[in-house]
C-alpha cells in the first residue's frame, strides 16, 4: 500500500511575484507536488511555470497535469522535461495524456486535427515508448535526467483503452472520474487497471483530483457545473472529501483500502481546506 501524498493544480499567477509566493506556500504547507495544466487559454505554459516554481523551491516536486500529447514532438519533448528534471535537482514528475475530450477548440488554434480517441490514444502510446526511451539511460537526447532510470510517467486517463495504456507503461495513473461519480465508477476503472497491469499493479500509484473539500468548491465548479459540496456528497461523490478532520481523513484511509488511491490532487482554491488532512496523513 502506497503512503499518501498531497499536490496542488494551479494554473495562472499575475506575475512571476505571485507565482512564486505560491509554489512557496504550496510547499509551506506540506504539499508534495504542484501541477499545471496544459492548454492554450487560461493557464500558464507548463514547463516554464514548473521551472520557476522549481527555482524558488527545494522539496516541491513539479508535474505537467497533464500535457496534451499531440501539441509536441515527444523527442523535443524529452529534451524539454530532462532539462527540467536536471534544473530541478531531480524532481520532475511527467505528466502526460491523449487531450481532453473537450480540447477541439485548442487543436483548431495550433492547426491540428482532433482526431479520435482511438487515434490519440495510439499517438500516446507511441510517445510514451519515446518518452521511455529518451529519458531513460540509452536516449539520445541531453542533458540526462537526474532521476534514473528515468523520471516517473504519470499518465491520466477515464476510458478502458487509454487507462489500460496507463496500466501498462506509467508509474503514476491519474483516474479521472466525472465530478459526480461514485463508487461503482472508480470500482470499474480501477477494474481495468488492475487487469492490464497484472502483476505491476501493486507499483503503481493511483491519483484522484478532488473537486469539493469541506464545503469549497472551485469557482468553476460551482459557476460552470453548477455543483456544490452539499450536492457532490449527497451523490456520493468520489471527488468530494466532506465532514470533520477525523471523518475526511478516514473516509480517504477507506477510499485508499478499498481502491489504491493516495495520491490526492486539488486546485490551489481548496489547498487550504485540505492543509490540516495533508499535514495529518501526508507519508503515512
């Protein structure tokens, strides 16, 4: 059984000040990980956000969550991230994914086509064996990675064939559920993990997003979704952590007993409403 781990997704900063006050606090607080979307709107490019929170932090380790495979040639790519892995001290976590199923509009804006999931899957695959090998001790590309063999692969996923791809390639899998998902929707995918990892599957790590801690929402979440932490618990929600500091944390040591998930994602809105379970149950 993995120990918990905490992170924190923050996606944009004023400036390079503000950025960095918060990678800082996000590391203050206990967090193992920031992660930073990826995406042509309302976010900061990934790769230059996690080098400068890398250089005004020393623990924090840094993840893309995730990138967009098909926005980048995996060799430069490999480049991009061993840099960042060696300017970092050795604290890259590589996020990667097939692209959000919503993700036309950004595809249209770099003039490429959205193809299928199928299609996007297999270009993932490929990556990911790219990615394998140029990070990895007999790639091409320089600087090496600090981490050896290579830094982790966390790949995220919902579907059968792209969480099966994660089964059998990543270090990390990122379990996306819709918001108001419950038990029987991370029993199936977690089934399918388990099925194509076979017997790897008791090293892999398994990573949950929340969307509602306590009684905090992201805004998005309540103006775009229109969902609240009331309404997310009340459909049993495996994206909502609610009740006292004894009852989030136990109801995560239940979700990590009955499914594998210690590793907890949230957005830096709710970082502060989940600090006490992170300082509690962070490497336990």
């Amino acid at each position: 059984m993995k120990p918990f781990r905490f992170g924190v997704v923050a996606a944009f900063a004023r400036s390079a000040e503000e950025w960095q006050a918060k990678a800082r606090r996000i590391e203050a607080l206990g967090y193992a990980t920031l992660g930073v979307p990826d995406g042509m709107r309302h976010s900061l490019a990934p790769l230059q956000a996690l080098a400068v929170a890398g250089a005004c932090t020393s623990r924090l380790r840094l993840c893309p969550y995730v990138l967009a495979n098909d926005f980048r040639n995996p060799v430069l790519l490999a480049k991009d991230l061993a840099s960042l892995d060696v300017l970092s001290g050795g604290r890259l976590d590589v996020g990667i994914g097939a692209g959000r199923p919503n993700a036309e509009e950004d595809n249209r804006l770099l003039g490429i086509p959205f193809e299928s999931g199928g299609v996007r899957v297999k270009r993932l695959a490929e990556a990911l064996e790219t990615l394998d090998k140029q990070l990895g001790p007999n790639g091409e590309v320089s600087p090496k990675p600090v981490q050896q063999p290579r830094p982790p692969l966390l790949v995220a996923g919902s579907g059968k064939q792209l969480l099966s791809l994660a089964a059998r390639m990543a270090d990390i899998i990122a379990l996306g559920v819709p918001p108001t998902a419950g038990e029987d929707a991370l029993t199936e995918k977690v089934g399918w993990v388990k099925d194509a990892a076979g017997a790897r599957f008791d090293e892999l790590e398994l990573n949950l997003n929340l969307m509602a801690v306590g009684d905090q929402v992201p805004r998005y979440v309540a103006t775009q979704m229109g969902l609240d932490a009331q309404k997310l618990a009340a459909a049993g929600a495996m994206s909502a952590l609610v009740g006292s500091l004894d009852q989030m944390c136990d109801m995560l040591q239940r979700r990590r007993d009955q499914f594998g998930v210690s590793y907890i994602m949230v957005s830096d809105e709710l970082m502060d409403s989940l600090a006490p379970v992170v300082e509690r149950l962070s490497g336990r």
